[in-house]
C-alpha cells in the first residue's frame, strides 16, 4: 500500500481543532447579529489607490444631483412667469431654460454612470486579485479545514455582490443622498415652516424602514451561507465524479446538492418576502408624507403664504427628497448584503498563514543537505498522536535515501516537514545547515522538486504543464526534460505535439501519461533535493523501466529522498531508512536489512517476494 503525499491526506488530517479550522468551520454561525458596514471599510485601501478616478465619480455625482435640483428651479420660474401678469410675454426661454437643464442632466448622468461602473470594476478586479493572491499564500490546513467550493463561493457570488454594490448601487445610494440633502437645504430655503414639517415626519418614515434592515440583513447573510454550502457540496461531487459515478451513486449526489439548492431558496424567499414588506412600507410612509406635506403647502398658497412657484418648486423637491428617501431604504438591504458579501470576503483576506517568512529570512545554500534533529511533531488538533516522534536523519548531499515503512509510519510528513508546509513541535529540520523555521518558504521550496504519487496537472499544454516546474524555462529545456521523462514521444503523438491543449487536469491523458509529464516538469525545475512520492507507481512495468532510467539519470549529483515500495528504487538506493510510528527504527541496505530480519525483513518479505524470487 502506498503511504505517499496523497496518502498523507489522512495520515496528517488535522481536525477543526486548530485556530484557521475554527474560525472558519464556525463563520455560518458567528455571521449573524455581528454583520457591520464597517466590513465594507477594507474596500478603502483599494479605493485610495484610485484616488484620482474617485475624485472624479464624486464631482460627477456632485453634478448629476445638481442638475436634477435645478430642475425645480426651472419649474418654478416657468411657474412664477405662467402665474404673473406677464402673459403676454413668451415663456419660450423658460422652456429652452428646462430643456437645457434636462440636456445637462443628461449629460451628467451617462457620464457618471460610465465613470463609476469603470471605477467600480477597476476595483473588483484588484479585489479579485488581492484575494486570491492571498489563498495562494494560506496554509495546506486551511484547505483541509474548509471547503474549496465554499472558498469559490466567496471568490465568485460574494466579490459578485461587491461588484453590484460598485457599479451602481453606491452610486445611486450616494446620488440619492446628495438629492436629498440638497432637496432639505433648498426646501429650507423656498418654506423654513414646511421644511419643518417635513423634518417632523421624516423619523415617522425613516424608523420602520431602518427596523426591516436587521431581519433583512440576517436573511440575506443565511441566504449567502446556504448558497455557499450548495457551492461546496457540487464542488466536492465534481471532484471526485468518477468516483461518484463508479459508485452509482449520482441521485445520492444529486439529491444532496438539491436539497442544499432548496435550503437556500428557501431563507431566499423569506428574504424576499422581507424585502417586498420593506418596499410597499417604504412607498406607503413616503409618499404619504409627501401628500401630507404638499397638502399644506397648497392651504398655504390659497392664503398668499407661498407664491405658486415656490409652492411647485417646493413640490418637486419634496418628490425629490422623498424619492431619495425610499430608495435609500430600498437600497439598504443591498448595502447590507454587500457588508455581508465583504465580510466573508474579509474572513479570507484576515486569514494568515502560520507559515511566514521572518523578518530576517537566511538564504540557502543549494548544496542539498538534509538534516532532521530530534523533531517531534503533530497535526493539529492531533496532540496526543505525534506522527513524528523523535525522528533524527540526516542525509548528505547527493545521497540517494529510502523512506520505507508501514502507512502512518511519518514518511509523508518527512516531506511536508521538508518543504515546510509546516514547522516541528519540537526538534530542528534544516537544510544546509539553516533551521527552516529561519527561512522563507518560497526560497525552501525553490530547492526541492517534487513528484507525488498522483501529481495534478492543470489546463492548459503540455509545454505548460512542463515549464510550470520553472518560470522563464524554455523550449529546448522543455524539450529536453520531457525527453529525459520518457514524455517526448506521446506528446509528439499528440495533434499539436508540445502545444496541444489538455484539457482540465489532463483527463485525456492515461495515468502513466500524466506521471511521465509530472516528472518532467519536477525535472526542468533544476533543483538540488528530488522528492519521490512513488513516482512510479502509474506506470506499467515497461514504462516503468523506462522513466527508472530517467529518474536515474536526474537523481545523480542531487540530493534525493524516495517513498516507495518498488524494488527497483529501494534496491538502487545508498541507503534505506525504515520508519515506525514516526521515528528511524532502521537503517541501512537492502542486504544488511534483510539479514537483520527486523522490520524491513518482514516487509520486503510481503511486498518484494516476487522480484526476490
């Protein structure tokens, strides 16, 4: 059985127990009454670096709202003119006067829209692009603590949200304000008494409105968590569909990510019921308002108080104010739906990894030394069962080493160790001499080129996948590690030999096919340590051979470390370490374990009988 990196999966599975694990696993649950716009705040540091575009969309807005204002201006002095003496006189002008503030308004309003849906998406792209930079720096317990669906979730649905609010929700919302405040300042202008009034009423409108948005914005969180989970369970599902397939077990799956799809219909209804009750109250108490309002306005033009073009001017601010008002409280549950879409976002971004760079990283050699001094380590969440315990290695520059042992023996968290994907609980893992906990992950990992048992490949071709061991290799060093990975002839067969697309994860490719490319690509990265995860292992016996030659070739004068139970790799080894329950039992080679008749003995007698015999 192999005990590779795959395999390590569940060998160093931690439990939720660890802090990431926590505040994910519970963010359904802590995404309730705690929803704040002040989420809405890590938008600034992106906004900032757009000053100048922001600068611009305000003045924009500034003008837009201006122009609707001076709507009423127009209206009233048409009104003033209609109702004076003057009806001799032409009212052309005051026409022309309305009409040119509608062209301005126009005018205003195309450009505002185009500058703040373009300020709106310059900013989801960086948004997009600043989170996912930072998924790509989190921990391999982060992924295993938390569904890669829910984590698309947020990088689709959620900066989805964000994207709505950017492109024309703020921007109304703020529109809306400024019309507001202007339409206040003016009506105060034109009837301080009536203005008064309004000021009286506009608490009566504005608390019911403001008591919807808790509940709504409860419902709009449950609905974005439900949706979620749906994500995450199709994710799961398409995963592992042949799996799913093999097991016939498509309608279980089916079911599963239907019910998921109902639950969240389901809190989506209540959250449309809500906001429906939102908006009809909204209408109600708003308009009402304005009928009160304009009512009195009129008693007090029939009495001389207010001349009728004060009165229509006063009429149409209030419409204004009152339009404002209504949709500030319709928009309010998409702003925070929006608070809560960048808090989940958030989550993510405040997420560290627990494997950083220090300060004061110390640079590697690359002379390929590996030494292991007493480390003891567990996963977390996994205390009390050490899957290395003790264990002390050392393995010279350019040796060739053998990890053999049974599964959950520690081999496979040798590597992950090594390539500090964690740090010891206890003890020091060096190379060259340095403690990784001293150095930057991404200057460890440049020395070490990895080939697991099942190595995934990504879209794109197979000179992609190739030269993905090694930005800036080049043709001929693709050509020439792809010969060396016994590769070069299927991907000549290929339609478009090195440039044929692949296809999502290579599926086209048959599993020695896809081994050979991983190879080739663990090959052109030119490092000085070789980790070998049963790198053989898809491969039938005649390929086999074949890239044995070629991981020959590659692992002289390289510093190799090699988890495998093929005889031809542990019989070629300088020297072969048996491991047990996370610490070195034996070691040795293949001769002196087997006249041992320790635990190697017993297991070259189960896995090697056949090629012995």
């Amino acid at each position: 059985m192999s005990d590779g990196l795959s395999e390590s999966a569940v060998e160093g599975r931690p439990s939720p127990g660890g802090a990431l694990a926590q505040d994910m696993q519970s963010a359904a649950e802590r995404r309730t009454s705690t929803r704040k716009l002040s989420a809405l705040s890590t938008l600034w540091p992106i906004l900032k670096a757009h000053s100048f575009e922001t600068f611009i969309a305000c003045l924009l807005m500034v003008a837009t709202s201006s122009a609707t204002l001076g709507m009423s201006g127009a209206v009233r002095l048409l009104v003033e003119h209609l109702t004076s003496n003057r009806s001799g006189e032409s009212v052309d002008r005051w026409f022309w006067l309305l009409g040119a503030v509608a062209v301005a308004l126009g005018l205003f309003t195309a450009l505002r829209y185009y500058w703040v849906t373009r300020l709106g998406e310059r900013i989801v792209a960086d948004l997009r692009k600043s989170v996912y930079g930072h998924i790509l720096t989190l921990d391999p317990a982060f992924f295993i603590a938390t569904r890669t669906g829910e984590v698309l979730s947020r990088l689709t649905t959620d900066i989805q949200i964000i994207e709505n609010l950017l492109a024309t929700t703020a921007s109304v919302f703020l529109r809306n304000t400024l019309i507001m405040i202007g339409s206040l300042i003016l009506m105060l202008w034109v009837s301080p008494k009536l203005t008064l009034l309004v000021l009286l009423i506009i608490p009566v409108v504005v608390v019911p409105l403001f008591l919807f948005a808790r509940p709504l914005r409860n419902l709009t969180t449950a609905t974005q968590d439900e949706f979620a989970r749906a994500v995450g369970h199709a994710g799961e599902t398409l995963d592992a569909l042949e799996t799913v397939q093999a097991f016939g077990r498509e309608r279980t799956a089916s079911d599963r990510f239907g019910a998921a799809v109902e639950r969240s219909f389901r809190t989506s209804l209540r959250r449309m019921t809500a906001r429906a009750i939102m908006t009809a109250a909204s209408i109600m108490l708003v308009f009402g308002g304005v009928v009160a309002v304009f009512w009195l306005g009129v008693h007090a033009g029939q009495r001389g108080e207010l001349s009728w073009g004060a009165l229509f001017q006063f009429a149409f601010l209030s419409v204004f104010a009152a339009s404002s008002v209504g949709a500030l409280g319709e928009m309010w549950g998409d702003v925070q739906k929006a608070a809560g879409a960048m808090e989940r976002i958030a989550e993510l971004l405040s997420a560290q990894p627990g494997i950083a760079a220090p300060a004061d990283a110390q640079k590697l050699p690359g002379r390929g030394e590996i030494r292991f001094e007493d480390v003891v380590f567990a996963y977390p969440g996994r205390e009390a069962a050490p899957a290395l315990n003790g264990l002390t290695l050392t393995v010279a520059p350019g040796e060739r080493v053998a990890l053999v042992g049974p599964s959950g023996a520690g081999k496979s968290t040798v590597f992950r160790l090594l390539l500090r994907f964690y740090d010891p609980l206890g003890g020091v893992v060096r190379i060259d001499g340095v403690d990784l906990r001293q150095a930057d992950p991404r200057d460890i990992r440049a020395q070490a080129a990895l080939v697991a048992q099942d190595s995934p490949l990504f879209s794109g071709s197979a000179a992609d996948n190739i030269a993905f061991g090694r930005e800036g290799a080049g043709p001929e060093e693709i050509r020439a590690a792809a010969r060396a990975a016994q590769a070069e002839t299927f991907i000549a067969g290929l339609p478009e030999g090195f440039e044929t697309p692949l296809g999502e994860r290579a599926r086209g490719l048959s599993g020695g096919q896809r081994q050979r490319l991983a190879i080739a690509r663990a090959l052109v990265r030119q490092a000085p340590i070789l980790l070998l995860d049963e790198a053989t292992s898809a491969l039938d016996a005649e390929n086999e051979k074949l890239v044995q030659e070629a991981l020959d070739a590659a692992m002289r004068g390289r510093t190799t470390l090699v988890i495998a139970h093929r005889l031809a790799t542990v019989l070629k080894a300088d020297r072969i370490v048996v491991m047990d329950e996370g610490r070195v039992v034996e070691t040795g080679t293949h001769a002196e374990l087997t006249a041992r008749g320790g635990l190697y003995a017993r297991f070259a007698a189960l896995q090697f009988t056949d090629a012995a015999g």
